[in-house]
C-alpha cells in the first residue's frame, strides 16, 4: 500500500460494558480490560504508523451512553503524522522520554478519557447490553464531517471497527439498520471483532457493508488478529488471504416486542414486522381486513327414481 496513495479514517468502537467486564474479572478469563485496552492502543498506533495520511478516533460504547475517547470532542487534537511533524501541534503538554509524541498523547486522552468515563457512569444505571448502534451512529457522524471538512480524495477510504463482547439487544435492531445502509450508502466499511458472544446483528451490518467478521478463538491474542484481519484496509484485503465469511443470521426483529424471529406477519404499506397477528399496524395505524370463514354451501342430494 503507497503512502501517496492512501488516505484513512478508521474510527474504534470499543465495547466497555462494565457488566460483561466484571463478569469476566471474576471468571478465569485470559483477558481483562486493561490488556484489551493497549491492544487496541497498540494496533492504533500501527494503523497511524501505516500512512501519514491515516488518521483515527475511539469511541466507547458504554452501557448508558456512548464517549469519544479521542480525539477530545471539546478541543480536538491533531490526528495525523504529518501535522505534528510540521510543527501544528499546539498541545503544551511534554511527550514522554523515549516515546513518539502523538502516540503518547494519544494513550494518555484515552487513559483519562476512560477514567472520566467510568467516574461519570458510576451514577448512572448500568445495564447488561452496550449502545452499539448510538456509537456507530456517533462514528458515522464523525467520519461524514471530517469528509466533508477535507473534501472527498482519490484513494480515500472511512472505515469502523467494533470490538465487541457484550450480547445483543434486538431492541437496536431498527437504529443499527438504519446506521447500516447508511454506511452502505457512504461506503463506509463495518467490521467487527467479536470477544465472546456471538453478535447476528454485527453479522447483518458487515455482510452488507463489506467488512469483516471474525470471533476470535484465543482472546489473550487479541493484538495479532487486529493487526493480521483489520489492519489493511480495503483495497489491501483483496490481495490476503483473510478469514471466510460466516453463515449470516438475517433474522428480523418485530417491531412489537423486538424479538428475533423466523416467521411473521408484515404490514403491506409500512413493511413492519410482528410476531403475532394485528388488526391494526401499531407503526402506521393501517387497519386490516379480516376476512370471516367461507361459507360452505350445502351439497342438493338428489331424490331416487321412483
């Protein structure tokens, strides 16, 4: 991949449900937080060092809300190589001995990005499930106005990345579709690297966006996957050999109880989906006809011949 050839947005969804994590803490698990975080801070970084032109953000989504752990959505410092080595940077903040200043700077926005995090969610209610689709939806934002900021180049690609351990809430099926055909639309890639549950709606959006799939088997070598499947971007892939494509689980969710189901009845006008019969669309109010049991005519019995 020529670095004059290649300009890329990659924006990390990192799940931080504390829910999952604590249980986790408390299970033999051969992760915790703290490694999965500098893996991704490691394969950042990489993703930054690939080009001069790449640039990054990270997003968390947490249990009640989703946070932008860099850049810093107040006052947003520089993303790319480049700018720091043309002397643009105005952080007054020394660069650690030995380290590279941007990736320095960027570890510690995440670091105290994370700790606000967790200090503001203590207050709040936590829940098992993480705003994956708020989080996309929030990536998806970001990556349309930093296009629109730059302009639209030859070479340029967006891509996401969900690392995710967290179940599913089929309750986020309709704002994740939504978010899903818009990246299609935008060209935006989905992929997603699934820590322990099995995710059909991460399924859906890679399948139709393009992107990658992958639960990895061995989460203590959750660095070498990330570099190995998701560090090249998507023209690059064409040329590796990279994990097949999983059996997609296209299963809807109704839009009554937001279950995942099989069979169901959709409404001819609005095109919702229910698992159980309606007369009326609850999405938009159309009434039913019902048509009542036929009649049945009674067979004449012919009169014997006298």
């Amino acid at each position: 991949m020529a670095a004059d050839e290649t300009d890329s947005l990659l924006v990390v969804v990192f799940d931080t449900n504390p829910v999952w994590w604590g249980q986790k803490l408390l299970g033999e698990n051969e992760l915790v937080l703290s490694q999965c975080i500098n893996d991704i801070l490691a394969f950042a970084n990489s993703h930054l060092m690939f080009s001069h032109k790449n640039s990054l953000a990270i997003i968390a989504a947490h249990t009640n809300r989703s946070y932008f752990l860099f850049p810093k959505q107040e006052s947003p410092p520089k993303t790319t190589i480049s700018q720091v080595e043309n002397g643009d940077d105005t952080s007054t903040q020394a660069p650690s001995k030995g380290k590279y200043e941007l990736f320095c700077r960027m570890n510690d926005t995440v670091a105290e990005e994370l700790h606000n995090m967790v200090l503001d969610s203590s207050q709040r209610e936590v829940y098992t499930d993480s705003l994956v689709a708020g989080a996309l939806s929030m990536a998806l934002c970001y990556i349309h106005r930093k296009e629109k900021e730059h302009g639209l180049r030859s070479g340029h690609s967006s891509r996401i990345l969900v690392v995710r351990g967290s179940e599913d809430n089929p309750s986020q099926y309709m704002n994740l579709m939504n978010v899903v055909f818009t990246a299609q639309k935008q060209d935006v890639l989905i992929d997603a690297c699934i820590l322990d549950n099995e995710s059909g709606l991460l399924q859906q959006a890679c399948d139709i966006t393009g992107g990658i799939y992958l639960k990895i088997p061995q989460v203590s070598g959750l660095l070498q996957y990330l570099l190995w499947a998701y560090l090249p971007d998507a023209d690059t892939r064409k040329m590796l050999a990279l994990p097949p494509r999983v059996q997609v689980d296209y299963r809807a969710a109704c839009f009554c109880h937001r279950n995942l189901i099989d069979i169901g009845y959709v409404c001819s006008v609005c095109l919702s989906i229910f698992c159980t019969f309606s007369p009326i669309c609850s999405t938009c109010q159309t009434t039913f006809k019902i048509l009542g049991p036929p009649k049945f005519m009674k067979k004449k019995t012919k009169k014997p011949n006298s």
